[in-house]
C-alpha cells in the first residue's frame, strides 16, 4: 500500500468571524504586516487581539510562534496559543494542536492525542484534518487501523480538492482497501489529482496507460504522464519514460535521451534504473559503451537489492584485465556511496 502521509504545514487564516471594530483594525494591522513580511508589526498586532480573545489571531500567533516569525521560535508557546483557540472549537488551531502532537513539537508526542484533535477540525470540514484523520486510519495511528474509515475521510477531503487526498483514494480502489477494487474509479481519482500537479499520481495514470489497466492502453498519454512525474524527480517514472524512449514504445526512439532519464532514476538509487543503465554502458546504447561503468551500476544495483544484477556484474569482471577490474571495483565503491537506494 502507496499512502501519501504528507503532513501539510500549520495551518493560518486571515479571515473569520468579524471581532469588535477595535479588534478589527488591529487585525487588518496584522494582515497588511503580514503581507508585507514585516512579521514583528504582525506578531504585535494579532498578540493584542489574540489576548482579547479572538480565536483568529490566537491561531496565527501560534503559527508565528512556530515558524519564529516575528518573534523566537517557542514551539511551547505556540501550543499555548494553538490549545487557547482549539478548546473553543476553532478548527485550524485544533489541526495545528493535532500536527504539534503527532510531531511532538511543544508538547510529548502522542499520536491518540494527535488523532483525537484532527478528528475535532474533520467533523468541521477542514480538509488538512480530514485527510490526516485518513493517514491515521489508514496506517492504524493513534487508532486501530480500518480502511474504510479512512475511506471515508480521504474521499471528505479529496472532494474539497486536495490532491494527495484523491491520490490516496485512487490507491484504495485500485487495491481494493475498505471497498471493492474498481480501476476506473482508481483512473478517476488519479487524474483529479495529477492534473493538480500531483507527481505520484501523474506516475501512477502513467502507469495505468501503459497497462490498460481502467482505461484503454494507450502509450501516449503514459509517456505523457511519465514525463510529467519524471520532470518532478519521480524516480520510477523517470525510468519508465526512459525505457520507453529507448524502445520506441509508443514514442520516436532516442536513445540517448531515454539514457538520461534511466541515469536520472539510477542517481536516485532506484535498483531497477542501476540495473537497466549498467546495461545500456555495457551494450553502448545511448551512451558511450564502458564495462568500467557498466561493472559499477550492476555492483551498486545488486548491493540495492537487485541480486541478478550480481550475476551480469561477474560475467563483466572475467573478461576484464587486473588494471581494468580494479578500476571498476574503485567506481562501483564511490557509487555505492553516493548511490544507495533510499530506505523504504
């Protein structure tokens, strides 16, 4: 299960319910400060009304604790501010409360405490809460794992719009969790959020294309959609569009732009991408043939985890001198080290 757990930023709000006149105009203050990044006239004015209680400014001020902005940065505070605001029912300060302890910044971490104060901003319709409320289902945080409640939550909060939300959503009918599998529905969602800019769904409606999978195959559009994903640094799209400009899948062959795209993921430290550029230096495709090279990105893509890349990495070393070997050997060690797969 691919589930986006991004926790969004704290949450600050310009508007609300109008305060008193006094109040108002400190307020419009504290937003024309804020605007400008003039945070200390900020940080003055919303502490003047957040003492004379509007929920608003307690929130922002708590924000402005938590970044330093205008102020030090006092995490405990912020809370102070933040718990001021969401034991009155304010729901951007009972997410921010929620992040604070599901991060343990200015109070012990505890994600019950956390889920408990998410679940508060959900049932008011803030979509930040919502869809961590999602994550915490979903990943049995803080509450025992039910993936239809998840559901439930990520299908509130993608409806207000928030990609990572609907590309949860996708995931969950396209695997089935809480509900029956439903690959178009899957496709849907996917698309809502990659035309957002999202670049795990924009992978993965690539990857529906190319499959056909709640859609007619189409390698057009799975190029397309790579390309989009890759551009944003998705590894296993970069590799995916790079095999397909290479093979002329759907697209012109070329190579050598295909080969860029398989490095790219290699760097990452995707072993698939080590595995497949090690190939394309031993067999001069693309790139420049070296067995030196080719020896380095088969010996970092095994040590990766891809175990077959072992057996190509030997073939290469008996047809090797001692000089050529021990060259090799030197590069796969500095790949290795600036190579390794990300943890998982």
């Amino acid at each position: 299960m691919s589930v986006i757990a991004r926790a969004a930023a704290v949450s600050i709000l310009l508007a609300g319910v109008l305060p008193p006149p006094a109040a108002r105009a400190e307020l419009e203050a504290a937003r024309e400060a804020l605007s400008a990044g003039d945070y200390a006239t900020a940080f003055q004015e919303f502490e003047a009304s957040a003492r004379d209680g509007d929920l608003m400014a307690q929130n922002n001020l708590g924000v402005l604790y938590s970044r330093g902005l205008g102020i030090a940065k006092d995490a405990k505070a912020a809370v102070r501010w933040w718990r001021q605001a969401a034991e009155k029912g304010y729901a951007a300060s009972q997410y921010n409360l929620g992040m604070a302890y599901l991060r343990g910044q200015g109070v012990e971490k505890s994600a019950d405490l956390a889920m408990q104060w998410f679940g508060k901003a959900a049932a008011q319709g803030d979509p930040d809460a919502q869809f961590q409320a999602g994550v915490g289902y979903a990943e049995g945080r803080g509450v025992a794992r039910d993936f239809k409640a998840a559901a439930t939550w990520f299908e509130k909060a993608a409806a207000q719009g928030m990609s990572s939300a609907q590309y949860n959503l996708g995931t969950f009918h396209a695997q089935g969790l809480g509900m029956e599998k439903d690959p178009v529905a899957a496709l849907t969602w996917y698309l809502k959020a990659a035309n957002q800019g999202h670049p795990e769904a924009q992978f993965m409606l690539g990857q529906r294309y190319l499959l056909g999978d709640g859609a007619a195959q189409d390698f057009a559009e799975a190029e397309r959609w790579f390309r989009k994903a890759a551009e944003q640094g998705v590894a296993p799209a970069q590799l995916n569009l790079g095999t397909m400009l290479i093979a002329g899948q759907g697209v012109a062959v070329n190579q050598q732009e295909g080969a860029s795209w398989v490095q790219k993921a290699a760097e990452q430290g995707l072993e698939g991408a080590q595995y497949s550029l090690a190939g394309l230096y031993r067999e001069g495709k693309g790139v420049a043939k070296d067995p030196v090279l080719a020896y380095a990105w088969f010996d970092t893509s095994g040590a990766n985890g891809y175990k077959e890349a072992y057996k190509e990495r030997d073939a290469l070393a008996r047809e090797m001198d001692a000089a050529m070997l021990e060259q090799a050997r030197r590069t796969a060690a500095e790949y290795l080290r600036k190579y390794r797969a990300p943890p998982r």
